[in-house]
C-alpha cells in the first residue's frame, strides 16, 4: 500500500500592475508585468490597476465634470478592451480593476486586497520620474518589491 503523499499547494503569485492611462508607458508596464508572469514557475495571477482621479468642479463647472468624466470613461474602456484582446489568449490568470482616488492610497489598498507580491508602477508620459515620488508614500510602506517602468 502507498503512502498517501500530498503535494502542497502553492498561493498563486501575485503582480499588481499599475496602469495610467492608454499611453506607451502604461503598455510597457504591463508587457513587464506579464513577461515576469510567464517565467513564472507555479501558479501565478497579475492584476491591473487602473486609477482614476477624481474629476473635480462638478457644481463649478459641470460641462467641463461631464467632459472628464466622458474622457474616463472612454479611457477605462479602450484599457480594458485591450487588456481583453491581448491576455484572452494566454493561460494567465489576471483581473482588471478601475479605481478612483488617490494614485498611491488605491494601489496600496488593492495590494492589502490581493495580498500581492510584487508592484510594477507605470510612470507617467508627462510628469516623468515625478511621479516616482508622488507615490512614495505607498513605495514606504509596501511589503513586496515595487518596479517602476518608465
């Protein structure tokens, strides 16, 4: 009779993707993002991030809110849709999430969420290296390895 010898399992690991908008940057993150994924040994899962600012000035202004908000809008969809068509035909495991907030306080909490093991940060077309340090609250704090893509 054969011992009754189990293999343990392995909590799948987790990249947290963090994407701007639909810019070259964001794309070269994620194409870091699922390259790490595919050399992976074992389960392994990414997660994209797409954080929204809050569209201020809505009693101010509210042609210009329902103009960013459309922008958003457009900008989510065309992330998403291409996220679809490029990852629907790998074995990957991954999830698309939209945030709106603060860049570093939504990437922290989905971090906390997902329990993720390693950060990749898109930096951004127009501000650079800047945004760098605008999330250094969250690089402070984080638990896992952060690669910022620029």
């Amino acid at each position: 009779m054969t011992p009754d010898v189990r293999t343990p399992t392995r909590r799948a690991v987790t990249v947290l993707a963090s994407i701007n908008d639909d810019s070259d940057v964001s794309w070269r993150a994620v194409d870091y993002a699922v390259g790490l994924v595919q050399r992976q040994p074992g389960p392994v899962r990414v997660i994209f991030v797409h954080v929204v600012p809050k569209a201020g000035g809505v009693n101010v202004y509210p042609d210009l809110y329902a103009a960013m908000v459309d922008a958003q809008d457009d900008c989510v969809r065309t992330v998403r849709s291409r996220l679809t068509a490029e990852l629907q035909p790998t074995p990957i495991e991954w999830d698309y999430r939209c945030r709106t907030g603060s860049r570093s306080l939504e990437l922290r909490r989905v971090a906390e969420e997902v329990e993720a093991d390693l950060l990749v940060i898109a930096g951004e077309t127009k501000r650079g290296w800047r945004s760098l340090f605008s999330t250094a609250a969250l690089l402070r704090r984080a638990h896992f390895p952060v690669v910022f893509v620029s």
